[in-house]
C-alpha cells in the first residue's frame, strides 16, 4: 500500500464509521456506539478515529462523535466515499510520491507493487479505470493538482536553499575582496531589485549593487525588476553567477552592461517580467 497513507481495511472501516453518523438520529454516537458491533472497525479502531479527526471528517464534541458539517451528504456509493477520505488524506499529509503524479494516471505504471495496491482496489489504476467513471476522473484532477502544487513547493524551497547558499558564497567573497562587510540586503528589502550592497574596492567605498544568480542548468533568470535596476545604476551594478554544478561552485561576474544586451524590449503597453539568459554568454 502507499506508504505514509493508508491501507483499503482501514479505508473500509472508515466508511463504516462515517455511515453509522450519517445513519443515527441526533447524529451523534460516543465511543463505544460508534465502533459498533463491527470487527473490522474494532480492531483499527485507534487508526481510524485518528485519520477522521485529522482530516475533521469527523468531529468530537463534549465526548460524542459527528459528522463535520463538510460531509453533511455522503456519496451514495461506498466507492466513491472511500475514494474522497483518501483523497483527504492524501492531502492532509501529502506522501513522498504524490509529486510524481503530476502527469496524470498513467504514472501509477512508475508505483511499485504495494504502492499501486489502494489506487488498484478504488479501481483508480489505468487499466482498471473506466472511461466513463466521472468520479474516479474528478479523484485523478484534484490529485494532479496536489501533486503540481507539492512539486512546486519543494522546487521552490530547493531553489530559496541554494539561492541562499550563493549569497553566503558572495558575502564571503565580498569580504575577501574589500576587507570589508557587505550587506544582505535581500533580508532586508526583496524588492530592491539586488541582493548585496558592497564597495567597489577596498579603498574605493563606492557603492557596488550586486545581483546573485545560482544555477544547476545552462541559464539563468533575470527579472524586469534586476535589468531596471541595472540600468539605472549601469556603472556600480553587477551580476554574481554561481554555478552550483561545480565544486566549489564556479563564480563568474557579469558588468550590468553586458547582462542587459541579452534583456528583451516592451511592445506596446506590455512590460515583460522575465527572461531566461542562457550563461553560455558569461562563461569565462
């Protein structure tokens, strides 16, 4: 089964519970009357209770258990409840593989064995999944959604790490090159257009913009905000490129003139935000 979720029994005795809910009058039951007479509840009782309070399909209140109001009206169909609170599931604590979904059902074939065993029981699986199944389609979307939405977040928390490493890298550097401290002003200010206000030499205490880029490909991005500000202070800014390929990782320095000869041009009332710079053009 996939791992950090849950298994169908588990799934079954979920659905059991939330029917005896949805079946009752007041529509409440305390512990012993909700586990009922059943088996198979009973002995995933702990389990069960725990997800159900997690993802609040279920809430408890002064030592009785209810439905949550979201889930007033259950799908007539065992199947398709099951499917739903996995999907709750899966998206209250999202497990390892559920970013490599993104592309749809047919990565299931990239699962293992005991991975594809739940989405095969829901009948989620490609060569089990009817074409005329709307629910198990409706499960396939809001799934690729959460799968997109993970990918991208620990792309984004990937690219903040390395991004930070490069300006330790260029704090460091700055440091050696003057004799004298720089300032991360990205904390500072993440609008202001650089990331590091340095000197230009050690005994010229002019102002040195710099903007730094880190890299594990062949390009590199550049905002409308960084060629703006690079153009306004053409003779004290410049571009730090880390790449992080190469160990240490490989600094070259581009002039802010010869970085904004590869920045595009407005058309119209249109204002681009920004560009891939291939750093074939700055490798030295």
């Amino acid at each position: 089964m996939p791992a950090d979720v849950i298994g169908t029994g588990d799934l079954y005795a979920m659905t059991k519970i939330m029917s005896r809910l949805h079946d009752v009058s007041p529509g409440t039951l305390a512990h012993e009357m909700l586990l009922g007479p059943d088996q198979t509840v009973q002995a995933q009782a702990e389990t069960v209770l725990t997800r159900l309070l997690a993802i609040e399909a279920v809430v408890e209140k002064n030592t009785v258990f209810q439905l949550h109001p979201d889930f007033s009206e259950l799908p007539s169909e065992k199947m398709h409840l099951a499917r739903h609170l996995y999907l709750k599931l899966i998206t209250n604590n999202p497990p390892y593989w559920v970013k490599n979904l993104r592309r749809g059902v047919h990565a299931c074939k990239n699962f293992n064995r005991d991975d594809l065993q739940v989405f095969r029981e829901l009948i989620l699986t490609p060569s089990e999944m009817e074409a005329n199944d709307r629910n198990a389609i409706d499960f396939w979307s809001a799934l690729q959604a959460l799968a997109w939405q993970e990918y991208n977040r620990q792309m984004e928390a990937m690219n903040a790490e390395q991004g930070r490493s490069a300006e330790l890298l260029a704090m460091a550097h700055e440091l050696k090159r003057t004799g004298h401290e720089p300032t991360l002003v990205a904390v500072l200010d993440a609008n202001a257009g650089f990331d590091i206000l340095s000197r230009r030499s050690s005994t010229d205490n002019g102002e040195l913009m710099i903007e730094v880029k880190s890299t594990r490909s062949s390009a590199i991005v550049v905002t409308y905000g960084e060629a703006k500000k690079a153009a306004e202070h053409q003779d004290y800014y410049e571009f730090y490129i880390y790449n992080m390929l190469e160990h240490p990782p490989h600094l070259s320095i581009v002039k802010a003139e010869e970085m904004l000869r590869h920045m595009p041009q407005n058309q119209g009332s249109g204002v681009w935000e920004s560009v891939r710079v291939p750093t074939i053009h700055f490798d030295a």
